[in-house]
C-alpha cells in the first residue's frame, strides 16, 4: 500500500506512518501540498498528515489542504515527540552557527534556540532531511533539530536531547484517504467542518446540541474563509460512546449550519 507521507525515511511523518500501517510504500513529499496532491490523484491510497501539536497548537494550512482538496479523515495517531540537535561527529555545542530544521521543529525549541546567541535558523523541508544533507556535505558548525532514530539513521552525534519547550511533546497526525470509508462498530471519533448564521447565540446553539446529545467536544478551531475576508468555518472534533448518538445530533445539527461537512468518522486515539 502506497502511503503519503511529508518528509524521508527518519522523518516525524515516517515514524507515525510506519506506527499506523504495517506494510507501506512511503511516497516521500517535500510538502504538505504535495501530500495533499498524491492522495487527490490517486498515486497514493492514503496520507498521513500533522493537523496539530501539543506545545505549537494547530497547523491551519493542513485544515485548508484537507477541505481544498476534499480528503477524508479515516485514522488519528499521537505521536509523543523528543527533539535533539545533532551534528557530525566532534562539533560541540560552542561550534554551531545554524540551526536546520522543519518550522514546526524550531518553534517547539524556542526557548533552547533563543539560548543560543549569533545561531542562525533555517527552515528544511523536513527534519531528517536536514540531517542527511549534514552528514552527506560533512557541514561543520551547523546542525539539526530532529529524532534520536534520525541521528542514527544517518549517523550525526547527539549534541543535546529533550530541546523541545516541554518534556511531553505530542503531535497529532491524521490518516487522509480520497474516498471515506464506512464507519465501523469502533468509531466513536468525528471530525465535522460547519458554517454558522450571523445570528447571536447560533455557535452556541450547535454547541448545546452536541452537549444534551452526549457527545464529548475534544476540540473546536475556526478556520478563515479566504474568498470572505474574516469570516471563519469551524472543525469541531466530537467523541462519543456509539455511532448512533453522533447520527441523532448530525441529522438535528443541519438546521442550524450553514453548510455542514463531515471530514471523517474513525477511531479515536490516545496520547
Ligand atoms: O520534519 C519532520 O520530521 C516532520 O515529519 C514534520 C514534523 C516536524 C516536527 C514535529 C512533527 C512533524
């Protein structure tokens, strides 16, 4: 099964897909757009994509890749994220002069990378990738923000371990797909996209319908609308204990969106 995937073998996204399926042929993309694309035409079955972080919120462009591209929400997984810098072998914390990583790595090791005076940063495609290109020029004062598995893979030291703000780091990545999948007895997850009126008290109209239908809120984030500048939809994550629950408030809810969207129905992971 061919999988999608943002970055090379020790990458983040490689160790989340390689938890999530057994036997898969990654497609390695530079960027999420590109993931988003495989799986639209079909060169892939399926994606896997980080939606959000634990210490670095939401990754809002990821929000509007999967409705852009109308991709469906058939998996979730967490996965707990301990960032190291590494460099060739011999350089020590006093030889470096950049730092290399993906965005989403140097903004989870801000107060580590604010330490280090005259250090310049520079966005990667992806953390592993930044880690073979080190070790493959042999670059000596730079070094990289990524996973001890990566160090390893390509054979860079450890500098320092544990950078990231905070020691329990997770990142939530979803399995996309083109085509839903039915839902089955597990899933007790959904992931919904609505528009509301511009009416007082309509968001929390919809709110209150999904608390008397007894479904868990575990997460809501606006999402702009570009065509309607400072207008927003909202994905709203719902837990609930069985399917038919979810299908009462989802028949009810439609009366009071707007457009109304499900992005997936699946299992619910945990940290
Ligand atoms: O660059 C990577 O390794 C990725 O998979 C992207 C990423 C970066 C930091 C945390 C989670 C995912």
């Amino acid at each position: 099964m061919k999988v999608a995937i943002q970055g090379i073998a020790g990458s983040y996204h490689h160790q989340a897909a390689t938890a999530l399926f057994e036997e898969a042929t990654m497609v390695e993309c530079d960027t999420f757009e590109q993931l988003a694309q495989s799986v639209d035409r079909g060169e892939s079955q399926a994606g896997v994509m980080a939606i959000g972080n634990s210490i670095a919120g939401s990754i809002l462009p990821n929000y509007g890749l999967l409705q852009q591209y109308q991709l469906v929400i058939t998996a979730e997984y967490f996965l707990p994220i301990n960032h190291c810098l590494m460099a060739i072998a011999g350089q020590t914390l006093k030889d470096i002069e950049e730092v290399q990583s993906h965005p989403m790595a140097l903004l989870q090791c801000k107060p580590f990378l604010n330490d280090l005076e005259n250090t310049k940063l520079v966005e990667t495609d992806d953390t592993a990738a930044a880690v073979m290109r080190i070790k493959r020029n042999h670059l000596k004062g730079v070094a990289a923000i990524a996973s001890s598995i990566a160090a390893s893979l390509y054979d860079l030291e450890i500098i320092a371990q544990d950078i990231q703000e905070e020691k329990l780091n997770a990142t939530r990545f979803v399995v996309v797909e083109k085509a839903s999948q039915p839902e089955t007895e597990n899933s007790n997850k959904a992931t919904l996209n609505f528009t509301t009126t511009h009416e007082a008290g309509s968001l929390s109209r919809i709110l209150s319908l999904f608390a008397r239908k007894g479904l868990n809120l575990s997460k809501i984030q606006s999402i702009p609308i570009p065509e309607q500048p400072f207008l927003f939809s909202f994905v709203v994550d719902v837990e609930f204990v069985e399917l038919q629950m979810f299908k009462d408030a989802v028949r009810e809810v439609k009366s009071l969106t707007k457009e109304f969207n499900i992005m997936g129905i699946y299992k619910a992971a945990t940290l």
